[in-house]
C-alpha cells in the first residue's frame, strides 16, 4: 500500500502543477474555449483540470498496482514498457501538435508545459512500478523453483 501512496503523491503534485500552468493559457485562447470549444472549458478551471488530470493518473496506477501484485515480473516489465511507450508516442503528437497547429501554438509556452508535464506523469508512473523491487513473493517462487 505504500507503494501506491507514494506514487500517487507523486502524481498528485505533478497533476496540481500540471493543471496551475495549463489555467495560465493566453486570453485568445480561453476566448476561443468559451466561443469555439467548450468541450475544453474545464482547462481554464485549475481545480477542475487538476482533478480530471490526477483521475487518469489514477487509474494508470490502480491499473500498474494490480498488475504488480498479480502478475510476475516479466509481464509486468511489459506491460509497463508498453504504458510508457504509449506516454511517450503521446508525448511526440502533443508536441508535434503545439508546434503545428496555429490555434495552439497561441495558447503560451506555459499551457504548453503544462500539457508537457501530464505525459511525463504517465511516463513517471510505468517507470516507479518498473524499477519497483521485486515482491517477497516473487522471491520465495524463486527459492522454491530452485530448490526442486
């Protein structure tokens, strides 16, 4: 349990930090949220984009943590190469979209980071359950394989 509290701490932090820079976004943009996309109201709001941030999070460590008490290392090594793979490519199509589509490019190098800061979280997260020490359990399968 620890383990979990310890990375959602983490998270938490990077999801307030994450959702105070995005609300910093240029006065064009949130007149283009009210007018245009309201479906993305809730990043003018620091509370509301925190909260929606630090839910996703969640749910990638919920996911990771499941994953870690039940399978073995190997699978778990997978899947959380695969989650970071996913942040990553995630990662490249938001910058690569901040720096090609207009109506973005306009919204500060501050919302930017911000948007930045959300995938380096997922990245962070498979990285904690990847290098996470091997669980007592693993150990004792292991002495027992040996042993026979």
């Amino acid at each position: 349990m620890r383990t979990f509290l310890n990375i959602a701490f983490i998270q938490l932090l990077l999801s307030t930090i994450s959702a105070l820079l995005l609300a910093q976004m240029s006065w064009i943009g949130k007149l283009g949220i009210s007018l245009f996309n309201k479906s993305y109201a809730f990043l003018k709001s620091p509370l509301q984009s925190g909260a929606y941030i630090f839910a996703s999070q969640l749910i990638i460590i919920v996911i990771l943590h499941i994953v870690y008490r039940m399978l073995d290392k190997k699978i778990r090594q997978w899947i959380c190469f695969i989650i970071f793979l996913l942040a990553c490519i995630g990662l490249g199509y938001t910058i690569y979209d901040f720096n090609e589509e207009f109506s973005h490019r306009i919204l500060k190098t501050k919302f930017h980071f911000g948007a930045y800061l959300i995938w380096i979280g997922y990245m962070l997260t498979p990285i904690y359950y990847f290098l996470l020490p091997r669980r007592k359990q693993d150990i004792d399968t292991e002495d027992l394989e040996e042993k026979v």
